[in-house]
C-alpha cells in the first residue's frame, strides 16, 4: 500500500512537472511599451529624475528623446552626457527649436561636447518624432513632460501623427494648484506655451493621460527613502544626486542634500508603464486649455484619463526609490 502511494505520488509529480515545463516555456517576456521622452532638461531638477527613472524602468523601450522649449544645445548635451553614463547612445536625441540659452546644470556638462556623443543626433526633434511615431512597428507612447513647443510642431507639420500614439504628460491642475493648494493653478508647462499646449492636449491621440498638479505635485523624496540614494553607488543615481546638488546651489557638494524638490516630471513616467495604475486614482474628464494657461473641466474640452489623486502616494514614493535603486535596462535586441 505504502509502495503504491509513493508511485502514485511519483506519477502526480512527473504529470505536474511534465504539464508545467511547457507551459513555462510558452511565457514569453512581456512586451515592453516604445516611448518618445520629450523634456525641458535642465530648468527644473525634476526632468533629471524622470530621465533616470526611464532609463531604468525596464518594460518602456526609449526610442527617442527630444528637447523642448528653446536652449536645445544645452539640454541636449545634459540628456547626451546622461545616456553617455547610462551606456544608452543607442538612443537618438533630437533637438528642440531654439538653441540659445543656458541650463541651471551646464556645470555638470562643462567639457563635454555634442560631438562626443555615440549616438545619433537630430537638430530638427519634431521631424524626428514625426518620424519615429510614422516607422515604428507599434504605437509609440509620448511622455512629454515639459512646455509643449516641440511636439506642437510636430502636430502642425504631421497632424496625423496623433492616431498613431498615445499621449502621456505632466501637465495642468485641475482641483488643486502648487503644494497641493485648493485653489488650481496656472501650471507652468501649460501657461508657459498656452496655444502649443492646446495643441498638444485637443489633438486626437489614442489615448491621453496626464498627471496635473493634483498628483505629481505632492511627490518628494526625504527621510529613508532620500538617504537609501546617498547610499547608492549605482552610476546614475550619483550622476543624478551630482546634478542635483549643481541645481540646488550647492556647488556639487551631495553630501550637503538632504531630501529632494518636487519630483512633478516621474509620475509622467509612471503613468506610461503598462497596466493598471493601482497606486494613483484616474478620472475620466473632458479638459479645456484657456489662454491664460488654465486647464479647465470642460464639456466641450478633449477627452483625457486625469490622475486627480493618491490612493497610496507611499507607495509610489518607495516605488520610485526601487526603480532608481535598480539597474539601468540594457539595450534590447529589436523585437
Ligand atoms: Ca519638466
């Protein structure tokens, strides 16, 4: 009786183990989602944190990076010494209209020339959108996380560039200004280009998601979490802390940080990741961009899903620490 149970049990587990080993062979790696990155680099410290972030959150593919609002040469050359660091020149750049201009962290560029770069480099970005979204094998997403100059161009050049993307950006307020006021806001990367902006947020993407002031302005980094940073010694995470410490005046010194600005621009990124976004809550809302740089719920505005709140902003604080605590994601072979 004994002998019978131990074969029988011997039979269950080479039927268990025969109908699983093909099952995981099935698996195969979830697809990962191919991203346009469109950034005002170097005003706010904010973009560096969203660049790191997307450099290391491995299910978006980084097709394209673009600079936005004017000072292309100097944003350019931060997000090229930035993927210099992160071993990504496979990435493109393409440069934005305007090239004048300096950046609050052309300190940590100084010596560092465009033409070190290995990868490629677009002088017109909004071409190079146009045609990225135009060749890709999938929907690109665009994660615009600055004024709109840039993509708006691209829209009046190829408008219908829009059916063929979605659209995910840090933009408006919509219940709630800065520092989580009650009172909304003009928010900077709306009021800043208004028509662009209207542009941008009223053309017919597949999809468009954006986090207003109402998320993404609630988000910083202090306590553990900021010193689990200092204490990494992962190449861009001290790239990014070196920049920081340039932005906030203290002359590089990162041992004097001791907790970060608002990180606005990395719930962009979050929102682009695949499926379900458990740790923010999305309103469907119709949304108006007026004049004075407003966005306004509106019935007659554009159809967008707004992250309008946290339902665990913890949990996308340690989130984000885990994410820029990991490895950068290497170059993937071509799906
Ligand atoms: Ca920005």
């Amino acid at each position: 009786m004994k002998a019978l149970s131990v074969c029988c049990l011997g039979l269950i587990l080479v039927l268990w183990t025969a109908s699983a080993v093909p099952l995981r062979a099935a698996e195969k790696p979830a697809k990962r989602i191919p991203v346009i990155f469109d950034t005002d680099i170097g005003d706010d410290i904010d973009d560096t944190w969203a660049l790191v972030m997307l450099l290391k959150s491995p299910r978006l593919d980084v097709k394209l990076i673009t600079t936005t609002c004017h000072s292309s040469a100097g944003r350019g050359k931060l997000v090229a010494k930035l993927l210099t660091v992160a071993g990504r020149t496979d990435i493109p750049i393409g440069l934005g209209p305007g090239a004048e201009g300096k950046t609050r962290q052309d300190d940590w560029t100084e010596g560092f020339s465009m033409d070190e770069y290995a990868g490629k480099v677009f002088a017109d970005g909004a071409q190079a959108i146009i045609d990225t979204i135009r060749t890709g094998k999938r929907p690109i997403t665009v994660v615009a996380v600055g004024p709109l100059q840039t993509l708006s161009a691209a829209l009046g050049k190829d408008p219908t560039i829009a059916a063929k993307a979605s659209f995910v950006g840090m933009h408006g307020s919509v219940y709630r200004g800065y520092g989580g006021s009650p009172e909304v806001s003009a928010e900077y990367n709306v009021r800043r280009d208004a028509p662009a902006a209207r542009r941008v947020l009223s053309a017919p993407w597949r999809k468009i998601t954006i986090t207003p002031l109402d998320t993404c302005g609630l988000v910083h980094l202090e306590g553990q979490r900021f010193a689990a940073l200092k204490k990494s010694d992962d190449p861009m995470v001290r790239a990014l802390l070196e920049n920081y410490a340039i932005w906030a005046d203290k002359k590089g010194r990162v041992a004097e940080l001791t907790g970060s600005s608002t990180l606005f621009d990395t719930v962009g990124i979050y929102l682009a990741y695949p499926g379900p976004k458990r740790l923010a809550a999305l309103e469907a809302l119709t949304i108006t961009v007026t004049d004075d740089g407003y966005t306004r719920i509106d019935p007659a505005g554009t159809k967008m899903s707004v992250a309008t709140s946290w339902t665990n902003l913890d949990g996308y604080r340690d989130l984000l620490v885990r994410v820029l605590t990991s490895p950068t994601t290497p170059k993937q072979p071509a799906e």
